[in-house]
C-alpha cells in the first residue's frame, strides 16, 4: 500500500512541474528572456537571462528547463522507482 501512495504523490508531483516549467518555457520563447534559478537565500532579486543582451545564460537556462521537463514528464508517465530493500 505504501508503494502505490509514493507512486500517485511522485505522478502528481511531477504532472504539476511538468505543467510549471512548460508554463515557464513558453513564456520564455515568447518574451525573449526567461528568469534562472537563484541559489543563494540572501539575495532574492531575480535575475533575468534576455534573448538578445545575454545568449548564452539565456540557452542555457532554456535547457535545462526542457531538461528538466522531459524528466518529470518522464517520471508522470512511467512512476517513480525505489528498489525492494
């Protein structure tokens, strides 16, 4: 029983980053400029990776986005796995 609950919260999960890092992408081709990920709990300014001023942060952020979107689209469709101990 346990299993199957960790499967339905690892699907729900993932479907709604899977929903959020699409939502974000599109935005991103659209507009032009997408905003990256800040890992530092002090500064909460957000930085923003334009199009035009700025390619490459811009490119990368882009992949990793869709990177990021195939593997929870990934674990929405397929589950998550934890092996038998």
């Amino acid at each position: 029983m346990q299993f199957f609950l960790y499967e339905i919260a690892a699907r729900i999960v993932a479907f709604y980053l899977c929903v959020d890092c699409g939502r974000k992408l599109w935005h991103g081709f659209v507009e032009r400029k997408i905003a990256y990920f800040n890992p530092s709990l002090l500064d909460w300014s957000h930085w923003i990776a334009d199009r035009d001023a700025t390619p490459v942060r811009y490119w990368m952020q882009i992949g990793i986005r869709i990177i990021l979107l195939v593997s929870c689209l990934f674990v929405a469709i397929f589950g998550w796995w934890h092996p038998n101990t």
